[in-house]
C-alpha cells in the first residue's frame, strides 16, 4: 500500500504543475475566445516571445530577474496588441473565414519564431531557476519551487481573471463583447477596443506561462507552438470559452501524461494524447467541463 | 397536397407550436398569417426538416416526411425561401440559382464529373439554361453575372424565389417575402408569386402584412401564439372578429 | 471568367520565367573559371532545430578551405566550395546532394551534422559513389563493417562513446549501471549497445528509463530509475532534456556518478543550458584534449574568423574533416575521379589529428569508416561549472 | 461556358507541354525544384477543395502525406512487394482512414475541427515515429528505389511520373471545381442551412471534399518519398501542415489556379534566399503576412480581380 502510495504520489504532483502550466496557456487562449471567438495560434510564440525578452534582459543587458521577468511580460503583452492591430482587426473587419483568421494567427506566430531564430540561431535561451536550483526541504522531503511556483501563478491568475471578469465593468464589457459583438456596440462598449484588451491580457498571461516554464527545459524559438497546441488540447478537453474548464482540461492533461508515463511508457505517452484528444471530439465536442457553452460565432 | 397533422413542437420547456393542422391544396395559394412570435417560421422549419416536430406528423402526397433531414424533403419536391434572405454570396446569382437544380441533377455524381463524361457536359448546359429561365420568370434575367453579395435586399428576395423554383418543386414555402420591401418591389413579387403559380406550383405564403395576402391567396390559416386559431378564405378571415382581435387589433 | 483570364495570365508568366531559366542556365554553363578547380559540395544544416551545428562546421571549413588554396591547392588547383542548406532534413539533404552532384559535378562532398540525414547521405553516396566526409552524426547505423565505405566520419559513434563509458565505469569500480535515454534512435542506438555489451565488462544493466523529446518533467522516470538503485547513470539524450534530467534527480535527492557518450559539442550544449551546479561531477567522453595546443590554436582561428567563439569540439573535428578530404585527393591521385579519392580515404596512414589525446594520428581501414577509435577518446568533467580533462589511469 | 474550358485546356496543355520539354534544357537543381512544385500542388489542390470550395479547415494534411510516404516504403523495404502495387494500396489506406477519420472530425466546426485535424496528423507522426523496428524510427528509412523491366528508375522518371499525376489531379479538382459538385461545394461553404435547403446533403459533400484531399495528399507523399529516396517522419511533423496552408493560401484559395502558383512561390522562395538561411522561417511569415493583409484572395485571386476590373 505504501509502496503504491510512494510510487503514485509524485505522478500526481508532475500531473498537477504540468497541467497547470497547460491550463495557464488554455486561459490565455480562453481571454481572446471570450472576447472575440477567435483561436489564437501565435499564443505559443507570445510565450516564446516574452522568454527572448526576458532572456535578452538577462544575458544581454545583464539586468536582475525582478527587472527581466516584468520587462518579458511587457514584450509579450506588447506583442499581443501588435498582433491584434496588425491583422486580426483589418481581418476581422473584412469578415475573413475562419482559417483565414487562423492562418493569420500563425503567420504573427511564424514571423515570431523566425525573427527570435535568426537572432539566436535557433540556440536555447537559458533562464536558470528563478530561486537556484537547490529544491526546498519540507520535514526532508523535497519540493522542486519552479514547479509550485507555476501552480501558484495559475491559481492566482485564474481567480484574478475571473474577478476581472465578473465583478470589473471593463470585464462585463468584455464578456459582452464575446457573447454579442452587435448588442454590445449597441451598448456603447468599443468592440475594437476590448478585443485588443483581450490581446493584452492574453500576452500577460502567456507570457508569464512562457517564462515561468523557461527553467524548466529548454526553450528555443520554435517551442512556441508546441506549447501553444497542449494549451489548446486544454481548452478543448476543458470546455470552450470558460476560464476554469480550460483550467480542469489542462490538469487533466497533465495528469494523463504523468499516469501514461508512471504506469505505461513515456514513449506513447504523448500520442495518446491526441488520441484522447480526438475522442473527447467525437463524444463530447463542448469539453468535458463546460458548465456553460458560449455558442462559436456566425463566422465557424 | 400537404397535411399538417396535430403538430406541436417544445423547445426546452417552451412549447412554440401547439395542435396546429393546415392543410395545403395542389395549385393554390395558400397564405399562413399571425402576428410576430405567433410561431409561422417555426412551422416552416418543422415542414423543410430544419428540425424535428415533438407530436404529430406531416405529410406530403400521403408520404410521411417529418423525420426527413432538410435536403431530402427538397428532394421531393418542397422548396423553400428564407425570412432574412440566405444567398451564397460567394457566388455569381446564376450560380446561386444553378445550385437550386441540385435535386434533378443525377448525372452529376463524383466518377462521372471527373472523368467529364458528355451526360455530365450535357445535363451542366441544361442546369444552365433552366436557370436562366426561371431568372427571366422571376424578370431578374439581366442580374445573371452580378455577384449575389452585392445585390439590394428586394432583389435578393426575387433571386432566392428563382433559385428555390430551380428545384423544380411542387410546392414552395415562401418566408415573409415581403418584409421590408418598398411598394415598387411588393408589385414586382406579387407578379412574380402570381406567375409562379400559373405554372401549377403551389404556394404556402407565410406573411406578417395583410396587404398583399388579402389580394393574391385563395386560403389563409391564421396563427396566434402557437395555435391556429382561424381558417377561411381572405374575405371570411377579414370579417373573422377572432382575428380581428387577436391579430389586426395588434395592429391598430 | 476569372479562371480563364487568371490561366492565360500565368502561362505568360511562366513563358516568360522558362525563357528566362533557359538563358541563366545557359549562361551559368558558360562559366568555368582558370585553373580548373575542384569542386567540393558542402550540404550542411544552417536552418531547422540544428542550425546552429551548421553555422559552426561551415566557417572552419571554408576557413580550411581558404588556407589551402592560399598555399596553391591541391597539385596547384584550388577548391571550389559549393554550399547548399540541407535544413537538417534528411530527403532534402538527398535532394541538395543530388544538386551537388549533378548540378555542380562534384567529386567529393561533405555532409554536415544529424544522424537521419546522416543516414540518408550515407544511402545517398553509396547509390551514387560519392565520397562524404561527414563530423557530426553519432548514430552507429553509419558504420560499415565489410567492403570500402563511400561515407567516412570524423567524429564519434554511438558505441564506441559507450564502450569508453563503460571502461571508465569499470574502472571506477562500480557495478549496477542505470540507462537514460531519449526516445528516439540517439537512446535507443546506445541502449541496445549497452543490453548486448554491458555483461563483456562485468556490468550490470539494472534499469533503463527514455523520455520524449523537450519533456517538461522528468520526475517519474527518474524516480523508476533510482528505486532500481544504480550506483552509476548513463545519460544519451539531446541537450534541450538534461536541465530537466538534471533538476529531477535534484529534487529527488539523488546524486549518483552520471556519465554520457555524447562528445564534448553535446556536452558543452548540455552544460550550456543546464544550470552548472546541477552538473558537478558529471562526465562526457571527449574526441579532443582542450590541454592541446593546436586546439586552442584552431578555437582562436575560429574566433577570429566568424567574431564569436565556439570552444568544444565542432571546431577540431571539423578541421579533421576537411583536412582528412584534402589528404584523400592528395592521396588519391586523381582529383576528377570520386573513385580515387574514396580509395585516397583508406591510404591515410598517421595522419596527424587535432583530434584524440597529445600526438594523435588518424586512419581509416577497411571495417571501420569513422575516424576515432577508444584510444583516440578522452574524458571530460565538469568541476566547478568548468570543464577538466580527466586523468584516466592508463 | 463550353469555349471557356477549351481555351482553359489549351493553356494547360502548353504549360503541361512545356514542363514536358524542360528535361531536355534545363539542369537537375531545377528539375528537382519542379518536382517538389508538382507534388505540392498536388496536395495543395487537394486541399483547396477542402478549404477552399468547401469552406472546412484543416490542419492535418501531413497525416495523408505521411501515410502515403510511409505505407509504400515499408510494403517495399520489408515485404519487397513492388511499387506500383504498394502505391495504390496506400491510397486506399488513406482513403479508408479518411473515411474512418470523417466520424468524428467533420462533425467539427471552425477551430475546433483546425484542432481535430491537428490531432490527427500529430497523431499519425507519432505512429510512425515511435515504432523503430517497423518505419525505422526517428531516424527514418531509405525508400528502395523503384525498378521496372529490372533497372532502376532515375530522377528524369520520377520527373514525368510527379508531372502525369499532377495533371491528372490538376484535371479532377477542375472538372470538380466547374461542375455541379463543384457548385454544391461552395454553396456548402457559404451557407449550410441554404444549401440543405436546395436538397444538397450537406455531410456528404463534407466527405467527399476530405476524401480527395486526403488521397491526393496521400499519392503526394507516395511520389514524394520515391523522389527524395529516403524520409523520417519530421518531414512530416507539424510544419508541413503549416506549410501547404500557406501555400495555399498565397496561391489563392477557391482558385483553380491557386494551389499551383502558391506551391511554385513557397518551393521556390527558400533556394533564392539560400545565401540568407537562417532567415527562411521569417520570410515564410512575412510573406504569407502580407499575402493575408494585402491580397485576400491570394495572389491568383488578384490578378483575376485586376482582369475583371479592367
């Protein structure tokens, strides 16, 4: 009993920190879903593009973690308005196709990659540990603090995102924004203005996701996507368009692969997940926690 | 021609259409009227398959239909046009009204159109010419090449009309045709209505105004809230207190 | 309308670019420059995940390249290189060696730095009878046993990595040995080594954990890999794992003598990318020893060449490399001939070698088409966050 | 409409007939850059039916490209069974997982289903790439070279094979691209409830569109695998997805024309900037960025515009 405690209790821990990672780039998708149902698969590169920021800071300009760490989430933030006034918005306003919205996404995603690739030559882009890498001591039981750190930030930016949401005025505004774009300029809210908040907070978001998982491995400028697409698995496994489902998908994730990897081979641990991903697809398309659906917009 | 029996539909706890019956004659006009919400769109989604009635059946030409999925009703012989107007706006308004050949099409199956088979050539050329003569009927001939996105609303109404006609139907649900169309356009519909049914199709007119349903139906049914609460011929229905109440009495 | 018009528009468009060819390809046949030179293909990696490895080999190569030619060539002709990116992708290095030959008719050619497309140009040049001189892939499938090798390699192979481990391991004295891997061919090569040789060195292969590739967390593998309690950890995996490798067995509290096969360029990304202390102790078998003067001599060079540093091992094997070829149609004879230059590749007696321990000399023989052998290895440790050779007892 | 097909063929047939000639003119690199051509647009074509005509989205095209590289390579590796047999077999593997596959992905709308077929693709590259003993791993395979009336076919072959296929493919997305079908298609893409009002089944059409383009994305592979004469399964990982995306999209999508110029420009683009590699990745973004800002319906969709407007 106690061995099978001993072997199962550290897969639940890597289950947790890795969902909450995942479930933190699904909030960051889940920000621009309800502002605008629109997926965005540059959100890896924000991430990416807030690690280089930060990695710069670091190794170039020689600044402190405190200094880097804000100024990464800054560059992601940035960039995300960016990406909205460079193409979703001129898009949006022709009544572009889905695909074409997503091929747009990806092109902001491409250039990201490639520009961060030509600086760096595709090399890794080192953060160490943000506290050493000596792991805590809890009664002689180690604890790895990267890993809680993310779990901490995930909470926090969870909750803070739905206080945001439900009890600010801008947050109704964007809320209402997603739910009902014409109703809502009826009500006087500048649609443009809150989809491009959107964009900003979803930065933030990524980009704090980006560089809190930096450490962890290492991270090049074609990791964006990757991320981006385990992100993504977690809102769609969650439930469309709501924070906390996005949140449970992405520990659900994470716990799948960490029980694959304890109980089968890490080899396939990773394939199954698509394979589970197309079956929740098939068997339940609104995701396996959304206590509410927001329905997809006309465009789908 | 087409029996509505005792057809009654929920959505959730909301039960829009209540026992409704209509009865619609081969060769006439038969017009559905009630004011806003009264549940006419519903009815129309029910009979063209969009969804499926809680209680009761449909039937048409004695063949029960309402468990159909939409293209099969179209298949036999049910055409139908839509309140807010569904062109493909992608498409040149020939091309729309092309689309409505689909249910007569059999020569265009995958094998043969890529193998470019002459039946394939041929029936393409017919599909061509029926179309642009159900526009010359409709008298929208001259908007042929003209990107369906483009056109003003009242001709959008004239082009799905066609296009609905296309499919060679038996009968055509018309989706209030006349909203928000001004007089001159209100003129051109009714003429092309009344030359639609010179050629033997039948018509079930959904309308909000009286006006027009008053000049050209031969039988109107009256709706309230999800019940038919009146039948007869226009004259009949117009001295209908009933009617009067509940629907023109909204009006005035 | 639109098709038809947009299609006579193209066919213009492409007339006019196929004139266009025509004349440029007419004109670039024209072009042969005096004296005669020879032409040598380089296919090398400079886009894709191992991009930087390109960017490292080709500057000392042309570097080499320069030198020789400054000094008159090869029996007074110079060489001409013919540069072509591969994108680390193998079919496309088929593709660019393709070009190489038939485009540029090259004689000789070298390939840059991934097993796979490694493994391609290897099928490639055997079909085609090209000589390679490759210094990059580790992957033990390029090794031919019988006959002459079209593909030659200047750098080391998986297995001869993992018999110099294992004789250090021994000779450390420790017994159970703990596998760690990737999941693709780069652990699976060594693991399957090991599960058929570890027992010829009195070894004990006790447990063997693989990971995918960028993992994010590796806790649980290492974790199955410590309650089998090895007392000495083989690691073959890409750099981008070992920062998570390295940090888990950290959390778990374990710390056993871990050593890898890798090579000292690996190495070095290792070290770059892992926080160092992590990494105490650590050990890599080497193809270089950095105590040598002509190595550090070759690092400035590079400095000064490309303005930024590279001091592990790309820079020595690459130089081998080319050097190697130069000898090979030195040798051969007949610098027009692919033939006599692949046969030039097995003349090569004690051809001294920036590579391998003091006074290295290198040498090809039939059954054996790499270039570094146990004795040419040396060791590495990481003290301190530096490197330090390691004094092995002879 | 009839003379317009004619003049339409005979445009094709000069191109075709000069693409047949250009052997005999031109050197191996550019040959070898008209091959890739080929069998990019072949795929491309496919999947402008998908996307372009029918209005679906998907990302997982590689997933064909894979199946059809991989299917033929092993049946000659381990079983020694011929080409020509292999090739139309896999097709049919496609074909089958296709269908197999249009359960649960068409349901799908929009993202959800870019992410569907994302899953599937990776889902397929991973399959390939995680059992060494059969496809060779992530080290990949070498494709046996072909050989009929026993001697080994050669570039100038695999030249005129890719070219036959690709007018063929070329021919079928046309023929489906102007008729009924073709109508139907679009009519589907923009607007469902409409076209199943005019008696189109909606879901079958969905099919038959994801059909054709997972075949021809599977025969590309097949022809691919047979040119390059070696592949491992990062030629088919994600960014292929992305890449025939983009060449669709800068092509022209819901062009006939389309696929063929975007492939051209995306194969072409890397080899003239080869001096400037590392900056590939960001011309591809750059490129398709302004494509999408400047040029909605790709460059093809524009230069048509220009025609009609002058």
């Amino acid at each position: 009993m106690f061995k099978f405690l001993a072997d199962f209790l550290p897969i639940i821990i890597v289950g947790l920190s890795l969902g909450s990672l995942f479930g933190l780039v699904g909030l960051a998708f889940t920000v621009i879903i309800n502002a605008s149902q629109l997926v965005n698969f540059a959100q890896g590169d924000f991430a990416m593009f807030g690690v280089a920021v930060c990695w710069f800071a670091l190794t170039v300009l020689n600044v402190p973690l405190w200094l880097a760490f804000p100024l990464g989430v800054i560059g992601a933030a940035l960039f995300g308005l960016l990406t909205e006034k460079a193409i979703i918005t001129p898009l949006q306003r022709r009544g572009a196709r889905p695909f074409t919205m997503i091929l747009g996404t990806m092109a902001i995603g491409i250039i990201a990659a490639g520009a961060v690739g030509a600086y760096t030559k595709f090399w890794w882009m080192k953060i160490n540990p943000f506290l050493g890498s000596e792991p805590w001591k809890l009664k002689k039981l180690p604890i790895d603090h990267q890993g809680v750190m993310i779990i901490f930030a995930t909470v926090v930016l969870v909750i803070g995102y739905w206080v945001f949401l439900n009890k600010t005025r801008l947050g109704l505004a964007l809320r209402a924004t997603g739910f009902n774009r014409d109703v809502s300029i009826l009500l006087g809210i500048q649609t443009a203005k809150m989809v491009g908040l959107s964009f900003l907070i979803s930065g933030v978001i990524s980009g704090i996701a980006g560089i809190l998982c930096a450490p962890l491995s290492a991270f090049n400028a074609v990791q964006g996507l990757p991320l981006a697409i385990n992100g993504f698995i977690a809102v769609i496994l969650g439930g469309w368009g709501n924070p906390y489902a996005a949140l449970l998908g992405g520990i659900t994730l994470g716990l799948v692969r960490a029980l694959l990897t304890g109980y089968l081979s890490s080899a396939y641990a990773e394939m199954a997940t698509f394979f589970v991903l197309i079956i929740v697809l098939t068997l339940r398309p609104q995701g396996l926690f959304s206590r509410f659906m927001i329905p997809e917009s006309k465009k789908n | 021609m087409l029996n509505v029996e005792e057809i009654s539909k929920d959505f959730g706890g909301l039960r829009a259409l209540h026992q409704v019956d209509l009865v619609v004659r081969a060769g006439t006009i038969t017009a559905l009227i009630g004011p806003n919400g009264a549940g006419k769109t519903t009815l129309i989604n029910l009979i063209s398959g969009v969804y499926g009635p809680s209680e009761g059946t449909i039937s048409f030409e004695e063949k029960r239909i309402d468990r159909f999925p939409p293209h099969k009703v179209a298949e036999i012989g049910i055409a139908r046009t839509f309140q807010l107007t569904k062109l493909f706006e992608g498409m040149s308004v020939l091309e729309n009204v092309m689309v409505g050949a689909h249910p007569w099409a059999r020569n265009s199956r995958f094998f043969p159109t890529v193998l470019h088979l002459p039946k394939v050539r041929r029936e393409r050329n017919d599909i061509c010419e029926y179309a642009m003569k159900m526009l010359k009927l409709i008298r929208v001939e001259h908007l042929a090449n003209v990107p369906a996105g483009n056109l003003p609303h009242g001709q959008q109404r004239l082009v799905e009309l066609a296009r609905a006609l296309t499919t060679k139907p038996k009968l055509i649900l018309v989706d209030e045709p006349a909203a928000g169309l001004n007089l001159h356009e209100e003129g051109m519909l009714q003429e092309a209505l009344k030359s639609i049914v010179d050629t033997g199709i039948t018509i079930l007119l959904v309308e909000h105004h009286m006006r027009l349903v008053m000049r050209i139906s031969h039988w109107v049914y009256v709706l309230d809230v999800g019940k038919m609460i009146a039948h007869g011929t226009p004259e009949e229905i117009g001295k209908n207190p009933l009617v009067v109440k509940a629907y023109l009495g909204k009006e005035y | 309308m639109k098709s038809m018009l947009s299609m006579r528009r193209i066919s213009w468009l492409i007339t006019g670019g196929f004139i266009l060819t025509s004349f440029f390809v007419h004109g670039s046949n024209a072009a042969a420059a005096e004296p005669k030179p020879i032409n040598i293909g380089f296919s090398c990696d400079f886009s894709g995940v191992t991009a930087w490895e390109g960017n490292v080999e080709f500057p000392i190569f042309e570097m080499a390249v320069k030198e020789l030619n400054a000094a008159g060539g090869i029996n007074g002709r110079p060489i001409k290189l013919h540069v072509l990116d591969n994108g680390g992708d193998p079919s496309k290095t088929v593709g660019t060696l393709k070009v190489i030959k038939d485009a540029n008719n090259c004689v000789a050619s070298y390939y840059g730095i991934n097993s796979a497309s490694g493994i391609a140009a290897k099928a490639w040049a055997d079909t085609n009878n090209i000589p390679i001189i490759s210094c990059g892939p580790l992957s033990d499938k390029l090794i031919q046993r019988k006959g002459k090798a079209w593909f030659f390699r200047s750098n080391l192979s998986t297995s001869v990595g993992a018999e110099v481990i294992l004789g250090r391991i021994k000779e450390l004295g420790y017994k159970r040995v703990g596998f760690m891997g990737s999941t693709q061919a780069m652990g699976t090569d060594c693991l399957s080594y090991l599960q058929e040789n570890i027992s010829k060195f009195g070894l004990e292969l006790v447990g063997s954990v693989l990971c995918e590739p960028n993992s994010k967390d590796l806790t649980i593998q290492a974790k199955r890999l410590r309650d089998t309690n090895p007392e000495a950890v083989i690691y073959s995996n890409y750099a981008a794992d070992s920062s998570v490798w390295a940090r888990n067995m950290k959390t778990l509290g374990w710390q056993p003598y871990v050593t890898t096969g890798v090579g000292l360029g690996l190495f070095s990304a290792i070290r770059d990318i892992t926080p160092p202390d992590l990494l105490e102790g650590w050990e890599s078998v080497a193809q270089i020893d950095f105590t040598r003067p002509e190595i550090k001599m070759i690092w400035d060079k590079y400095a000064a060449y490309t303005g930024r540093r590279s001091d592990d091992e790309k820079p020595p094997r690459t130089w081998d490399g080319a050097h190697l070829l130069f000898e090979a149609i030195r040798l051969g004879g007949n610098p027009d001939d692919p033939t006599a230059i692949r046969d030039g590749f097995y003349k090569i007696k004690n051809f001294p070698i920036v590579s391998g321990p003091p006074g290295a000399k290198g040498s090809f023989e039939i059954g054996r088409n790499y270039l570094i052998t146990p004795k040419e290895c040396t060791m590495v440790v990481i003290k301190s966050g530096k490197f330090a050779m390691v004094q092995r007892k002879k | 409409m009839v003379s317009r097909v004619k003049r339409d063929f005979i445009v094709l047939f000069v191109v075709l007939g000069m693409a047949a000639v250009l052997p005999l003119m031109v050197r191996e690199i550019y040959l070898y850059l008209v091959r890739l051509i080929g069998i990019y647009a072949i795929m491309a074509l496919g999947l402008n039916i998908f996307m372009g005509y029918c209005g679906q989205v998907n990302i997982g095209v590689a997933g064909f490209f894979c199946i059809g590289a991989y299917i033929p390579t092993v049946l000659q590796g381990k079983l020694g069974w011929h080409y020509l047999i292999a090739f139309p077999i896999s097709a049919f593997v496609s074909l089958l997982v296709g269908w197999g596959m249009s359960w649960p992905l068409l349901r799908l709308r929009g993202h959800s289903m870019a992410i569907g077929t994302i899953a599937f693709a990776m889902a397929v590259y991973l399959l390939f790439e995680r059992f060494p003993t059969i496809t060779g791993g992530s080290d990949g395979t070498v494709v046996p070279a072909m050989t009929l009336f026993d001697q080994t076919m050669g570039n100038i072959f695999y030249y005129y094979l890719i070219l036959v296929f690709f007018a063929v493919a070329f021919l079928i997305c046309y023929f489906l691209a102007n008729s009924q079908i073709g109508l139907a298609l679009r009519a589907v893409r923009d607007n469902e409830e409409a076209a199943a009002a005019m008696g189109v089944d909606i879901n079958h059409y969905k099919r038959l569109a994801w059909l054709v383009n997972g075949v021809l994305a599977s025969i590309a592979g097949s022809l691919y695998a047979q040119q390059a004469g070696f592949i491992n399964p990062d030629t088919f990982a994600l960014s292929t997805n992305v890449l025939v995306l983009v060449m669709l999209c800068v092509g022209g999508p819901g062009t006939i024309l389309g696929p063929v110029v975007g492939a051209a420009i995306m194969t072409i683009l890397p080899y003239l900037l080869v001096k400037i590699q590392q900056y590939t990745l960001l011309m591809q973004g750059l490129v398709l960025f302004a494509v999408l800002r400047f040029l909605p319906d790709g460059v093809v969709g524009a230069i048509s515009k220009r025609f009609r407007s002058t």
